[in-house]
C-alpha cells in the first residue's frame, strides 16, 4: 500500500549506503535483508547494486505447520510442501503428507467449514482458500492489505465479518518495545544472555556457505525465469538451495492463473516503486500509488496525486528531493 511506497523510497537510499560501503570493503560478501517493504528493497539492491543479496521473510517457515493447526490436521510426517510467489503473498501451491497424499482437499473442506461456524484470526487467508484455491503465506490482517477486496469503506462490515484487527501492527510494535525494554533491564541486572537457535534462515544460511552445508530457504531474488508468467525483473519468493557456492534459485514453472495475476497487481506497484527511487521522478510516485489495488479502490487519481504530495511534504529531509 502507499505506507509501503513512501517506506520504500525512504529507506531505499539507506541500503545504497550500505551497498556503496560492502562495494569497498567487502565485495564478495552476501548482504541477508530482512527489512520491509521486502520485494522493493531487496529488488532494487538486486537491479541496482553489485551486492549480492537474498530477502528473507519470516512467512514461508511457518505457513505449513501453522495451516495444518489451524485446520487441525496431524499427518504423517516429515511434510512436502511447495511455496512460490511474490514475498507476503506466496502462495502453498502442493502440501503432501510422507506418503504422497495430496492434503488440500480436507485442508479446503475444513478451512471452508471454519469460516462459516466460528471467527478466527485467519479467516482472509482461509476465504482465500475458498475464492482462489490455494492458501497464502503471510498473516490475514496483513494480506488484506494487498487486494482491494476486504478493507472497504463502502462495506465496513467487512471487517468485522472477517475479522480483521487494523490496529495489529501498531499494537504488536508497542508490546515489541516494552519486551525490548524488559529484555535490556533483565540482562542489566542478571547479566545472563541465552542463544537459543530459532527457526529463522540466517544462521543457517551463513553456516551453508561457509561449511558446505546444503539447506534449503525460501528466498526473494530476480525472477529471471524461475516463475515464468511473472516477469523477469520482478523480485520474487521461491525455493532456493543454499551451500559454498552460494543461493541458487529453483525454477519453478508457471503459477496458476489467478495467483500470477494477483502476484502481478502488487508487482507493478513494486517496480514502479523502485523506477521512483531511481529517476527521482515525482510522478513515477504517483503511478506506483495509483496502481496500488487498495489505494485505488478508495481514491481517484486526483486524491492520490494530493495525499502523496502531502505525504513527501510530511517526510522532509527522509526523502531525497524529487522531480
């Protein structure tokens, strides 16, 4: 959406300067990007810099394990899944117990049966389900975002149906600090730090490379024809292998229709995005918004041309001057 545009082009010049110093010190070194907006920032880095660059997201890891719970699946394990797209909306294209059982049609009908009896925390994904046939990675209040088809003001009624908490970021930032906070006056006083080792890609990945250790990730790279009905400069998410040699993208053919096509109304407005960032162009800002699905399901062409005039007054010296 438009915060996305405007953080973009905000913290794009930040990683030119992080691109600029790895140039002259460390060239050969791989620059792991967990920061947002994911597809934006690590598609420029890609496209514009010599840094060699993988996007990491949290989604992918748990988007399996999370659907089954939630549907209240326990199948034989270990499970093969398969997941592409773009990043925050992948979508779990094969899900298939050890022994080769296809688990979407329970997982569909159980989703669907959820849906209509009881509320829960991820009923846009699960209407997903439904609507497009296949479930997305990333959190329902933060899909329905993406689309023009959930947060209407025509239909306010929406949000409560499918209960989606627009204040769920903010909020989850606020407890985020005050368990920063409890973290930092804990060690202060005790003077203990465990290291656990999470889930998250980073460790292994550095691990893979450095000792020979093949791993498998999903990373957000150039397509360049991993997904071949989306195009070539597009930042996407695939399966990636990871080992001494580096990150290797896999291809992985064609999306079905309808999820390229959603794929692609958020992809436009990404690289119209990074076109901005580059050309300083005041009005490439106005075409990312405008093709942005939500903001232009609530706003003309005119209102969006003022907000993000408003927008780049209101960020000052946080933006480089534009055109």
């Amino acid at each position: 959406g438009i915060g996305g545009i405007m953080r973009a082009l905000r913290t794009i010049p930040v990683m030119k300067a992080f691109a600029d110093d790895m140039e002259e010190v460390c060239p050969d070194a791989w620059f792991l990007n967990y920061t947002n907006p994911m597809a934006m920032l690590t598609g420029y880095m890609l496209r514009y810099t010599p840094v060699k660059t993988v996007g990491l997201c949290h989604s992918v890891q748990v988007c399996s394990n999370g659907l089954l719970k939630a549907v209240g699946l326990e199948p034989k394990r270990p499970i093969k899944e398969k997941i592409a797209g773009i990043n925050h909306m992948a979508f779990l294209l094969e899900i298939e117990d050890a022994d080769g059982n296809d688990l979407y049609p329970e997982i569909k009908r159980r989703a669907k049966e959820k849906n209509a009896t009881e509320k829960h925390h991820d009923m846009v994904r699960f209407d997903y389900i439904d609507k497009f046939g296949y479930y997305c990675t990333e959190s329902s209040e933060h899909n329905a975002e993406y689309n023009p088809l959930f947060i209407k003001s025509k239909y306010p009624e929406m949000i409560e149906k499918f209960n989606i908490p627009l204040d769920e970021y903010p909020r989850r930032c606020v407890n985020q600090i005050a368990g920063w906070k409890k973290e930092w006056e804990d060690i202060m006083q005790g003077g203990e730090i465990t290291h656990d080792r999470t889930g998250e890609y980073a460790s292994y990945i550095m691990e893979a490379i450095v000792e020979n250790k093949p791993y498998e990730i999903g990373g957000n790279i150039i397509n360049h024809g991993c997904i071949e009905n989306l195009p070539d400069d597009a930042c996407v998410e695939v399966p990636c292998l990871v080992n001494g040699d580096g990150i290797h993208p896999c291809h992985v053919g064609r999306l079905p229709v309808q999820l390229a096509a959603m794929n692609m109304t958020n992809i436009n407005v990404q690289l119209m995005t990074i076109e901005a960032a580059v050309t300083k162009k005041k009005e490439a800002i106005y075409q990312a918004a405008m093709l942005d699905p939500h903001t232009a399901a609530e706003l003309n062409m005119d209102d969006i041309v003022a907000m993000c005039d408003d927008l780049i007054e209101a960020h000052g010296d946080w933006l480089p001057k534009f055109n």
